[in-house]
C-alpha cells in the first residue's frame, strides 16, 4: 500500500512544479508527515526532490514516465509490460519463459537488482534512464546466438539514429559507446537444452539524464543522451523505436544469422585498430583491435599475429585505461 502511494506522489511531482506538502496529503488522503516520509522513501529510489519551506516539494527535474498504452502504440508490439519497480527486467522474463512469445518486452521505471556483464550491479535511479527487456526463441539453437549480443548492440544504435542522435559507437561485446564513454550495455541471457531452440532474453539498460546523486556510484566513464542531444528525446518514443528495432534485427539474426550485420558492426565499432588490452582475470593481453570475425570473436593482433577471442570472462578495455 505505502508503495503504492509513493508511485502516486511521484505522479503528482512528475511535471517538476513545486506542490505542498498539504495539497499532497490530501490528494492522497494522509498526514502532511506521511507525506514527508514518502518523499524520502521516493529520494531512496534516485530521485532528486528540492524541499522549499513556504513552497514544499518539487522534482529537480520534470520526468516522463512510461506509457505503455504509447509505447504499444508506436512500436506496433502488444505483448509489453511496464513496472513502476522490479527487481530485473531481464529477470523478469527469465522467470517466465514457457508463457512468452518471440517479442515479449518488459519495462520498469527503476530496477532494485539491475545487473550487466559479469555480475556487476547497473545503476537504476528512478525514471531517469531506459530499462528495457524482450525475449525471443531461436529455434536453430544454443550455437547460433554467439554474436547476438552485436546484433542487438546495431539495433539500439540503429533506433538512436532514427531518433538524431548521432557519434555513437559500439564496444565489443555488449556495449554502446559515444566519446569513449559507456552510453548503454546490453546483456543477453539464455537457457538451452543441449538439442532444441534456444530461449533468449536481450536486456538493455540506456543511461537519459543521469542524476548527479547518482553518478558516483559508476566507476567508468558514463555518457547519457541529455549530454549528447541538442533535443529531448521522448522515453516512451525511445521505448518503441528500440522494440522495432529490435524485432526486426532478431527476426534477420535468425533467418541469416551475425554476416549481415557485419559490415554494420565494421562502421561502427569504437575500438577498431586502436591499442587494447584484454582482461582475462590476473592476466592481461595487449594489442591492436582489429574487429570481430564471422562468429562474432573479438580479432587482436599482437606481434603480427591475429588471434580471436570469444566472450566469457574478458574484458575489453582502451590501452590508457
């Protein structure tokens, strides 16, 4: 119950103007006190609220929360679902894998266990970025979805670009780049039988407008669109743009598989012909990048010769870094 009347007090704050603590009590039908502990109950969840005696509370900010009737609309998929809070869209889905359909999406304003590569925790503050999870089946198998993860990097770039938004670049695996810094991360999850079709989860976590309590708990570079766009892009807008793409790059993934992406992938890959290193728990290899082979393997070169690495526990980093 409380939650739920948080997610109503964030309604009301949602278009940035200040409102008293009185006018939300009794919008809500509570003390003007409990109001006061909604409101750091919603800070709790990354929002940045400005408390004014005289004048009460307003966000830093006005947000726009998702819509699901909008993004249905625009993305033409009807299977999407939108939380106000969720443990993991990616999660999500994996709990439910016998009741989806190819192109089942899942969206939350803010994630309490958001993760990426590895493990490693992804920052969620509330209504501020874009947390976006779809499934889909590959019939033809576990082996065929070794370089999905590129194939759905090029989507997201792909429907930034439809959007305006321009320089951004990719990062071998599952990374989205702009100015060498980390704009998104993609982390695809699957459970496979040995024989039989492969049930995937593809998430994407998509960093808008970054709030400043919340950038000190990234230890890499960051980007977010606000830093990059001259225009504010629509999350709903930018919700159904990545669905369709999405969709559409799956559905080729399976007929074709990664070659027709490839060329794409070439465009638009950050680290191609720069100095490396390669990550490899204590051990750390260093050389020249020099793309992604047919399968999807990173290609370095060192001392003259080119060798291929697949995914797992690599990580891929700028040699001044």
């Amino acid at each position: 119950m409380a939650r739920d009347q948080v997610n109503r007090l964030i309604q009301l704050l949602a278009d940035g103007q200040f409102y008293s603590g009185e006018w939300l009590g009794e919008q809500l039908s509570v003390s003007r006190t409990t109001i006061s502990n909604y409101i750091k109950q919603a800070q709790q969840l990354g929002l940045d609220i400005h408390t004014v005696k005289g004048k009460g509370y307003k966000l830093a900010d006005a947000i726009e929360l998702l819509d699901v009737d909008v993004i249905k609309r625009e993305s033409g998929q009807e299977a999407v679902e939108v939380f106000t809070e969720i443990d993991s869209t990616n999660q999500y889905l994996m709990d439910r894998l016998d009741q989806l359909s190819s192109g089942a999406t899942c969206l939350a304003e803010c994630q309490s266990a958001g993760r990426g590569r590895r493990g490693r925790k992804w920052v969620s503050p509330f209504g501020s970025h874009l947390y976006l999870s779809m499934y889909w089946q590959l019939e033809s198998g576990v082996e065929a979805a070794m370089g999905l993860s590129l194939a759905a990097g090029i989507a997201a770039v792909n429907a930034l670009t439809a959007l305006g938004v321009t320089g951004v670049k990719l990062k071998w695996p599952n990374d989205i780049y702009v100015n060498d810094k980390k704009l998104a991360g993609i982390l695809v999850e699957m459970s496979a039988q040995a024989a039989g079709p492969c049930q995937l989860v593809v998430g994407l976590g998509l960093n808008i407008k970054m709030p400043s309590q919340m950038a000190a708990e990234i230890d890499q570079p960051w980007a977010d669109l606000s830093q990059i766009c001259g225009v504010e892009i629509s999350r709903n807008t930018l919700a159904a743009h990545i669905i369709m793409a999405l969709e559409q790059t799956l559905t080729l993934y399976e007929q074709a598989g990664l070659a027709p992406f490839l060329p794409r992938w070439q465009e638009l890959d950050a680290f191609i012909n720069r100095p490396v290193n390669l990550i490899m728990g204590p051990k750390t290899l260093s050389g020249i990048a020099r793309g992604v082979d047919q399968q999807g393997a990173l290609l370095v070169e060192q001392h003259g010769i080119v060798k291929a690495f697949i995914g797992g526990e690599i990580s891929l980093r700028l040699a001044n870094q």
